[in-house]
C-alpha cells in the first residue's frame, strides 16, 4: 500500500546573537492600520535597544503592501509565520496596540526559545492593554514568558532589562508586594465571607455568557472544571438570540429607556452623521438591547450576564457599553416582562462582566454579594489597566473602559454621566458611552485568572483621586476622551510592579463608602473567594487583621 506522506520541513535555526521579532494586532483592519505608526516607534526602540547589546533583530514577517501594516491579523497568519522561525530562537512580541492574543498563542505555545513581550509606555493606543491580555493568556497556558515596558526606551532599567533577558532569557522583577492570604482573625466580615461562599456553593449561581473568547483573550475564558467547584455554572447563550430578541421590542418601550435617562441627568452629544456622531437611531438600538439583555437573563435565571459585542454584534447594532453601564447600577431603568406583569430584577444591579471576561464574571459576582450584604453600593466594573504618569508627587494610573461604568461611581450619578458616540476605528455602528469620570474615594481592586491549572486572585487597596480639570483634559485627550476614567493611585504598589505582576488586561473595582469600609469589604471578599477554593494574593498595604 502506498499512502501520501506528509512533507515535514527541517526548522530553521537563528544565527548567533540574533532575537526575532512579531507584533499581534487586531482582527480590525482600520485599527491596525491606524496604530502602525506607533508600533514603527516601538520596533525601532527595540531594535537600538538590541544593537546596543551586540544583538540583531529579526523581522519575522513583513509589512503587507497591500495593507501598508506588519500585524499579524489572523491565528492563521500566526500559525503561517511561527513556520519560519527558528524554534529555539529568543523572540521578541511587540505591542504598540491592542491584540488578539489567539493570532500568536498557538506559535508561542510550542517555542522552545525565550519569549519577552514588550510595550510601549503611553496612552495614545492601549499597547499596555493588549500586553498584559497577552501575558494573561501565557499566564494560563503555562507558558514562560518575560515582560518590559518603557515611555522611550531610554530608562536605565529597559535598557538594563534588555540585556538582562538576552544574556539569561529572563527578566527578574519585584514582587515584594505580594503574600498568599493569611489565616483570617475572627471578624465579622470573616463570617460574612465564609457563608456567603457556603451559599454560593451549596446553592449555586449561573453566569449567562453570550458568547466566549471576545477579542481573542483567550486569558478570558475560564473552563467549567475550574468554575465549576466554586458553585457557578455557564448558561451558553448565542449573541443571534440576543440581536433576535432585540427585534421583538417595541419602539415605545425602548423610547421610555431613554425618557428615563434624560429624566435622571443623563445627557448625549448628538448628531446626525451615523458614520462619526451620536445619532437616536444608534440610541434606541441600545435601547432594545438593555431590555433584551434583561429579558433573556430572567428566561434563564441568570445571577450575572456577560455581552461579547466583538466581535460578533459589532458589524450589527450599536456598542453594549451603554447597557453594560446600566446593568451595573442599582439605579437603573426599569424593564418588565413580556406580558408587562412584573418588573425584572427590581431594585438591584445585575452583574455585567464586560467583553464576557469570565474572570470578570467571577469578581462581579462575588462583589455584589458582599458589598449587598454589607449595605454598600454593589456597582461594579472593570476597567483597562490604560496608562499613567507622575502627578504631584505620585503615580496615578489612567483606568480606562470603553464607556460602561456605572453612574453611580461618578460625583453626581447620571447628572455626571455624557453619551459619547464610540470612535468609528472601534465601533463601526456607534453607540453612546456612559463618559465622566470617576469620583474620589476608597475602593477594592481586584484580578481572578487562571495560573498553574487553578483559580487565583490578586486583591489590593487604592484611592480614586481628584485631578485638576486641566489634567483629566489631557489625560483623557492622550487616551480616549470618548471613554470614562477613573484617576487611580495604587496602595504599596508601584508602577512596575503592577505590570510585571497583573495577569490581565482588565482590573475590577467596587468603591467603599470610606477607608475603614473598602478594609472590612476587602476582608469578607477575601474570605469569599477563600472559601470558593480560589487562592488569593494580598498586594501592596492591605489590612486583613
């Protein structure tokens, strides 16, 4: 018998003292072409970085002449790259922009050579996002990898780094900032903690996910052998049913969504253009969507929903952050049944993890519960770890989403709160946000990933902090000034050492009415997840006694 064999190919082989290079980007063309001139700044720091070392750096694959940009932006042009280069070759990831992790984890999955990602320290493009989205997913995998970041690559320690990493394959970061999680003193929260996660185990919860794996972040999902044990199940729901029961809801009921917001402060910078402005077309279209979202989470008795958008919806309807933003407050539009019987959820948040982040979904879940049972305002969100620069003294860090925050963490609920259309590179059919920005005062930060097979969680203090007028302007011009922002100042951590430790794109935060209350929440949030059998990582200045 005679049988077609395959063509095995020999692997290539680096020469001496040479790195290899790729650069992820996004599934959207117009986003990757816009962001192409920053990642040209960043390749050509790293490549003076190298050349300073001895060392040349490689290319992987070349810039398209038809697209005038060198992402890689598609898992299977990674898979067709990942073929030419060397396997025991030191490789260099490169992030000016966001990325999709899944275009590249499937070649760095089976390297055998030392991995490093790095990013560019600034705020015009999320490349900080989509390098610790990347990490995240490495993270996962058990997949060793080093990280770096620099503003311009002239900092003693990137450059110090660099060799570091070339002469070793390592790079060796700070993590004093971090212990696992003491046995907790006897308190109250302590006791609040523990039954609320024998509750949650023995009577369970469902999470409806509307579809996994947004935006490639593969760090995002989160396998039922590993949720499961902490009492949450995934109900799995199709972005269609959602886009479908949309359809079904009268204009008159999505009208009165909007005659709510108006009538509670809310207001919309409008237009007429639906290419680049705000439009009451794209507004009602969200509409419909918060109610179907409400409808189809009571249908399944959901205890928290997650909307993937993109990048399923985006080509179809107009942004979710407006109806993740809502779902969120406690305070929010009411929505009845179908047969305009009963109210649904009345009087409470339902708890949206935005962009279906199941890690998200987790912490949502868990928050609510706690700050319910302890009387504090349960909204929640997650925000992208944006950016950040020195201010008076301090370091305060650009939390960035885009657009779904909750009115109640600005100063003034929806009076603060300004619908802005979403950028067209992103959000090709609009949408509003829920823009302002967030008020002073003392919240809980926190991280549910997956590492070494298991669920952890990193948890720590901070401050929201109160910038002058002048510079949220400009904070917000050299991000997304569409996107609400949060000024936040880590307790005990430094910039560093929160990249080099955070193991993902997304961080969430609930405020505390004051210091001594985000303390005790901290604490029965802590022994909630304890009792999950999720592990738990105290990070920076935490009190827990």
């Amino acid at each position: 018998m005679t049988y077609q064999m395959p063509d095995l190919r020999e692997a290539p082989t680096a020469p001496d003292n040479t790195a290899y290079l790729i650069a992820s980007g996004d599934l959207r063309e117009p986003a990757n072409t816009a962001g192409w001139p920053v990642q040209v700044e960043l390749e050509r720091i790293i490549t003076d970085a190298l050349a300073d070392c001895g060392w040349t750096m490689v290319r992987a694959h070349e810039v398209d002449p038809a697209t005038g940009h060198g992402f890689i932006s598609s898992q299977r042009m990674g898979l067709e790259i990942f073929k030419n280069i060397p396997p025991d070759a030191p490789l260099i990831v490169a992030e000016a922009v966001w990325q999709y992790s899944h275009h590249v984890l499937a070649g760095l999955r089976t390297h055998r050579g030392p991995v490093l990602t790095v990013a560019n320290f600034v705020g015009d493009w999320p490349g900080l996002v989509g390098l610790l989205g990347l990490n995240g997913g490495m993270t996962k995998m058990g997949r060793d990898y080093s990280s770096l970041w620099t503003v311009d690559g002239t900092d003693d320690w990137f450059r110090a780094s660099v060799a570091e990493w070339l002469d070793t394959g390592t790079v060796t970061h700070d993590a004093s900032h971090v212990r696992d999680l003491p046995a907790l003193a006897e308190s109250p929260e302590r006791e609040l903690g523990r039954a609320l996660a024998e509750q949650l185990r023995t009577e369970k919860a469902i999470i409806g996910v509307f579809d996994e794996g947004c935006m490639g972040m593969y760090n995002a999902i989160i396998d039922d052998e590993l949720l499961n044990p902490t009492g949450i199940y995934k109900e799995r729901l199709s972005q269609s049913a959602l886009w479908a029961e949309m359809q079904r809801v009268p204009d008159e009921e999505a009208a009165a969504i909007g005659q709510w917001l108006t009538d509670a402060g809310m207001t919309f910078r409008m237009g007429t253009d639906e290419a680049t402005e705000l439009t009451e077309s794209q507004l009602m279209w969200q509409y419909k969507m918060y109610i179907a979202a409400l409808r189809i989470s009571d249908d399944f008795g959901l205890d928290a929903v997650g909307i993937q958008y993109q990048q399923g919806l985006k080509d179809l309807a107009p942004a979710s952050d407006l109806v993740e933003g809502l779902l969120n407050n406690v305070s929010r539009p009411p929505v009845s049944s179908r047969d305009g019987s009963r109210e649904l959820y009345p009087g409470v948040a339902l708890p949206h993890f935005n962009e279906v982040d199941e890690g998200v979904a987790v912490d949502a879940l868990v928050t609510n519960r706690v700050w319910t049972a302890m009387g504090l305002d349960p909204a929640t969100t997650l925000h992208d770890v944006r950016w950040g620069e020195e201010f008076d003294g301090q370091f305060v860090w650009v939390y960035e989403i885009s657009g779904s925050v909750p009115p109640s963490h600005f100063a003034n609920g929806y009076a603060d709160a300004e619908g802005w259309r979403q950028g067209n590179v992103f959000f090709p059919a609009g949408g509003a946000t829920i823009n302002g920005v967030s008020k002073p005062g003392e919240i809980v930060w926190s991280r549910v990933y997956v590492a070494d097979g298991a669920l952890h969680v990193d948890i720590g203090r901070a401050s929201v902090v109160e910038l002058p007028e002048e510079e949220t302007r400009r904070r917000k011009e050299a991000t997304n000034p569409e996107w609400p922002i949060a000024h936040v100042v880590l307790h005990g951590v430094t910039r560093d050492q929160f990249m080099a430790r955070h193991k993902a794109n997304h961080v969430q935060i609930a405020y505390g009415a004051d210091a001594a209350s985000a303390d005790a929440a901290l604490v029965a949030k802590a022994a909630l997840f304890d009792g999950m059998g999720i592990r738990v990582h105290l990070c920076g200045e935490v009190t827990v006694a």
